[in-house]
C-alpha cells in the first residue's frame, strides 16, 4: 500500500528576521510625527495677505468717497442746495405743467397720512338733481335677468357690448 501523500510533507519551515528590540520602541514615536498636523505661521497664509490687501482698498475707496463728497456739498452744484433757491411758486407751475411725467403712486408716498385728509384730489362737481333722478328711473326700470335664463347669445352678446375680446379667454391648459 502507498502512503498517502499530505501537503505538509512538502512545506519547509523557513527562518523570519525579526526586527530589533530598538524598532518597536521608535515605531510609536516616527508614527505621531507623521500624523502631527503642519502647523503654518498667519504671516505666511495667502488667505492673510488677500483679506488685508482687501481691507485696505475699502478704507482707501471710503476715504476718497468722503472727501468727494464733501467737495460737492461745499459748491453749489448739489441739487437739493439748488432746489432750495426756487420758491414755492415755481415748483408748483412745473408740477401743474408737467403732471404727466411724475409717477402718482410714488408721489403718495411721499405726502404724511395726516396731509392725506386735507388735501382735495378732486374738484367738486355740481349735478343737478333732476338730471340724477332721470338717471337713476332709467338704471330702475332696466329688465332683470335671473342667471338660470341666460344662454350663450346673451353671453355672446354682453362680452360684445362690453369689448371683451373671446380669445383672451381661450387657454391652452383650462384646469390648472
């Protein structure tokens, strides 16, 4: 009979330098210095020299923008200064004459609430009251029509009298 063949009949044990006593003990100390972080001077950060480089241009550009603007206040061409110099007359003849060019809305804002209630922004008109009554009888006896016995001519007919234009309400996508 054979002898049945093992894998370990085949391996050699072979001999492994350890390394010396003094490695180990150097080990741990190479290890932290690798790890320790650079540490770098502010001196020596880009970020310093931009960010200070920086700072001294604003100074320099408010520095100039204050000595220009206390030159032009102390001439007369301001302005303000020069608006001062027009009576109160004058400003309201240009108002009156120009009207068209000023924005109402913004114009408003500028007047107090409290002026709000003195100030008239519409001349009174008389009627007189015969004229109204007339009106008024002939808005009276105009015929009513419940909205159950519309139909799509009297629709038609009132968007017509009305000059609404149909395809301003044609819509692509009507249930959004």
């Amino acid at each position: 009979m054979e002898k049945e063949k093992d894998i370990f009949d085949y391996i050699k044990a072979k001999k492994v330098d350890l390394p010396s006593v003094d490695y180990f003990k150097n080990l741990a100390a190479t290890v932290i210095e690798k790890q320790r972080p650079k540490i770098i001077p502010m001196y020596k950060r880009p970020t310093t020299w931009f960010g200070a480089v920086a700072a001294v241009l604003i100074v320099v550009l408010l520095v100039t923008n204050i000595s220009e603007s206390s030159e032009i206040t102390q001439g007369s061409t301001d302005p303000l200064l020069a608006l001062n110099d027009l009576s109160s007359d004058d400003l309201i003849s240009y108002i009156d004459n120009n009207i068209d060019d000023f924005d109402t809305d913004m114009i408003a804002e500028m007047i107090p609430e409290n002026l709000l209630e003195d100030i008239e922004l519409f001349d009174e008109v008389d009627i007189q009251v015969d004229d109204a009554i007339s009106v008024n009888k002939s808005t009276l006896n105009a015929p009513t029509i419940e909205i159950n016995e519309l139909n799509d001519q009297d629709i038609l007919d009132y968007f017509n009298d009305e000059g609404f234009d149909l395809e301003d309400f044609e819509d692509e996508n009507p249930f959004i």
